[in-house]
C-alpha cells in the first residue's frame, strides 16, 4: 500500500508487481506552476515512512532542456570501462568531477528567455545508469549547483555483470523516456545535450525527425581526441530540419553557440 498526498487530498494505490508504484491524476489548472511538493508514504510494522519530493509543472513558453549524465556533464569515463568501474566504485560524490564550464553553460540555460525572478526552465536529466544511483546524481548534481532536474533512469540491476555494464548497452530506454517527455508536455520548444561517447546523436536525430517542430537545438560533446565522421553526417542531416547545432569538445563552445543563436544572454 502507497499513499501519495499533494494539494490537500490523500490518495490510495499499491506497488506493482517488481515493487515499483506509479500515479498518474488529474491536476487541478490552479495547483500553480514550477516544483510543486507531494508526500509519499507507506506504513512497515506499524511505523509510517514518509518521502517528500516535488515534480515541475512548466508553463508553456518555458524551455525544455535534455540532457545526458554521463561524459555530458559528469566525467565518467564511458570510453574506458575499467576506468569507469573504478571511479564508480572508489571515487565518492565530492572527489567526482563536471566538465569545465558546464555548469555556466546549464545555469545560462535554466533561466533563459525568464524574466521573472525565481522563474526557471525545466531540465530532464536522463541517463542509462541505474535508479541505484539517483542519490549520488541528486547530491552531484546539489554539490555543483547544476540546475534542479528531473530524473529519468533504468531499473535497478541487481547482478555483477549489470553492474559492471552500467550505463551502456541498450539505449531504447533513452529513446522512450525523451519521446514520453515530448509527448507529455507537446508546448514547450526543447534543447538536447549529449556527448558522442555513445548513441546520443543518432538517438536526438531520430527524436528531431519525430518531433520536427520541437527541438530547437542539440549539443554533443566530444569525449575523444577527434571528432567522430559519423556523429558529423548526423549533426548535418539535423540542421537540413532547422535544427541548431554545436559538435563542442569544451563547454565554453557550446556557450558561445548559445549565446550566437539567441538562445541564452551573453554571460558576464
């Protein structure tokens, strides 16, 4: 049994089958707009445990910013697995690292185009990493003051060989939860960040030619000493869909497309 309280009502359902719960509800047009707080809470030998969290309402002229965790803003080392193992395993949130620069670049991002103080944009945080991880994503992601997100993660892996893989091997998850976000909230105009470490630009291309009106520009970072041929072909065949786009390998790049195209004020 879970029972979820937001605006004044408390609602009853239970987990599904792998322990996971969801709630889908009609919200009241005057619930107001940005984070708004909910409880959650389950009772266990008698003792109510409580989780309190909020999720974003944007309005329709705000921005919807996408972006990848690993090797787009959080060092990782995606090309190297043991490499990646390691920091994983020996390195804890404080010792771990942000591209240089990165963080300008997504505070810029959360509060372009807002003239309201305190108004921001709304950031997706997406990734092919495990739930096991949300904590040390949401304290990162605290701890170098990158703009509060929404988190979008794959189920938990519970054997060694899926830990040891984690955040590779199948991007379809990526691909369904971007599409779910478009789908969701079909009024805002979106900014896709990735890196070519992986998939992220061919799974952005395939999510422009669906969404042909909604994206406004994508970034991929380069991870590797050369830019990749292939990740080049994509990022052409997206601006022939008036897509902007930065293929950048230091985030003051990506900062100064931004700025070029309109997209955020020229930073001080």
């Amino acid at each position: 049994d879970v029972y979820l309280e937001h605006n004044n009502v408390r609602i009853h359902t239970k987990t599904l089958d792998d322990g996971y719960f969801k709630f889908c509800i009609p919200l009241d047009q005057n619930v107001g707009y940005g984070w708004i707080n909910y409880q959650v809470s389950i009772i266990y030998k008698n003792e109510t445990i409580i989780s309190r969290e909020s999720y974003i309402r944007p309005k329709k002229e705000n921005l919807g910013i996408i972006s990848d965790i690993d090797d787009t803003f959080l060092i990782s080392y995606s090309l190297n697995p043991f490499k990646k193992l390691y920091f994983l395993l020996f390195r804890n949130v404080n010792k771990r690292k942000v591209f240089k620069n990165v963080v300008s670049h997504y505070r810029a991002l959360s509060s372009a185009g807002r003239n309201s103080e305190g108004e921001l944009n709304v950031f997706f945080y997406i990734s092919s990493s495990e739930w096991n991880l949300y904590r040390f994503i949401v304290k990162f992601t605290e701890i170098h003051k990158l703009p509060k997100a929404v988190l979008l993660l794959k189920d938990i892996k519970t054997s060694l060989t899926d830990f040891f893989l984690t955040g590779r091997g199948n991007h379809n998850h990526k691909f369904d939860k971007i599409k779910h976000i478009l789908e969701f909230y079909p009024n805002l105009k979106y900014v896709l960040l990735g890196d070519d470490s992986q998939e992220d630009p061919f799974l952005y291309e395939a999510i422009c030619k669906i969404f042909p009106v909604t994206v406004k520009a994508v970034y991929i970072r380069q991870t590797g000493k050369h830019k990749k041929e292939k990740v080049e072909i994509v990022l052409k065949n997206l601006e022939t869909l008036n897509v902007s786009v930065c293929y950048f390998e230091n985030s003051s790049e990506a900062i100064a497309h931004s700025t070029a195209i309109g997209l955020i004020s020229e930073l001080t």
